[in-house]
C-alpha cells in the first residue's frame, strides 16, 4: 500500500470511534513503522503529546499530492475495461501445464490454472477486494489484481492483500462451453 504522500497512517481512526487506532501505507517500511506506531499510539493513548501526531495522522490532507492521486484513480479505473476484453486464451488447452491464464467464459472470466500433471483449476478472475480483473504473474507464479495489489496462489488463496478472501472457485466441467466453436460445429445439421 502506497499513501499518495509516501507516508504511513498511524494514529486515530478517522472513521471509528476515538478508541480505535490504525497504522497502515507502510510502503515497504513496516518494520520502521511498527516502531513509530507503538510510540506514537502509546503516546495518543495514555494523552501525551507526540511531534510525529500530526505528520502520521490518518485524516490528514494531502494536497501536494493530488495529481499522483488523480493518476492512481484513473488507473483504478481503467482496470474495470478488463470486463469487456476478450480473454488472455480461447481454450484451457492452451495453457502450458505449471501456467495460468485468464479465460472469458459468457459473461464472465476466470483465472485458469495448469498443474504440473496437466489438471486444470479455475477460479472467478475477479479479485474479491475490489472486483478488478486478476492476470497470471508468470515469474511469481501467482494472480495478482493491478487496482490494489492483491496477490493470489494458483489455487486462488490469498498471498498478499488487501484482499481476505480467495478467489471463488468455478465448475470446471462448464469450461467445455468457453472453447471456441469450430466453423464445422456452427453448421447446422444435414
């Protein structure tokens, strides 16, 4: 997670009541982080005052930052065109076996998964954080969603948040019906 001005948000939950706190953006720094946060929420708990109070504090505006901000959102949105694009492949048989791809399915796509035996797994490709699209991340050998960053295993598990729940698990019998049809299959019958 990345806040727009690079900082953590450590203090106050702006959003819950007074007695809930949070520390989160870490950005790569946690183990910095951690060691702010237990000062400064120490410090918010038992009423002393703290210099870093107000430079962490979740509610604070970032106006420095808007056009990063901006940025980030067309991105998100962006993302949702993945809805209406045609899958990554036309048929699980072309997926290399220890690879996944993403696989339109009438309406829907869905993050299919080659084992090394040749066995295809599939899972709903919507990420269940945000409802973006996930891609196969061939070097991680992982489905990771481009609007926040969640990561998932090839059996669809949760790796890395912000999401909590797996990818929903799809029938793969009705893969049958997202292979496309040949010419000869469109002809009606003699």
């Amino acid at each position: 997670m990345e806040p727009a001005d690079g900082l953590a948000y450590i203090g106050r939950n702006p959003v819950h009541s007074r007695n809930v706190y949070v520390a989160t953006g870490d950005s790569g720094h946690g183990m910095t982080h951690a060691t702010i946060a237990a000062m400064l929420i120490k410090d918010l708990i038992t009423g002393r005052a703290n210099p870093w109070e107000s430079l962490y504090d979740p509610s604070r505006k970032i106006t420095h930052s808007l056009g990063e901000y901006a940025r980030e959102n067309l991105n998100f949105v962006k993302q949702y065109a993945d809805f209406v694009t045609r899958g990554e492949v036309g048929s699980v048989e072309e997926i290399a076996p220890g690879n996944g791809a993403v696989l339109r399915h009438g309406m829907t796509k869905l993050a299919v998964y080659r084992d090394a035996a040749g066995d295809a797994h599939a899972y709903s490709a919507v990420c269940p954080h945000a409802g973006c699209i996930v891609h196969w991340n061939p070097t991680e050998e992982s489905w990771d969603c481009p609007c926040h960053g969640s990561r998932f295993d090839p059996q669809g598990h949760v790796v890395n948040g912000p999401a909590n729940s797996p990818l929903a698990p799809a029938h793969i019998e009705n893969l049958a019906a997202a292979q496309p049809r040949s010419a000869a299959e469109d002809q009606p019958p003699r």
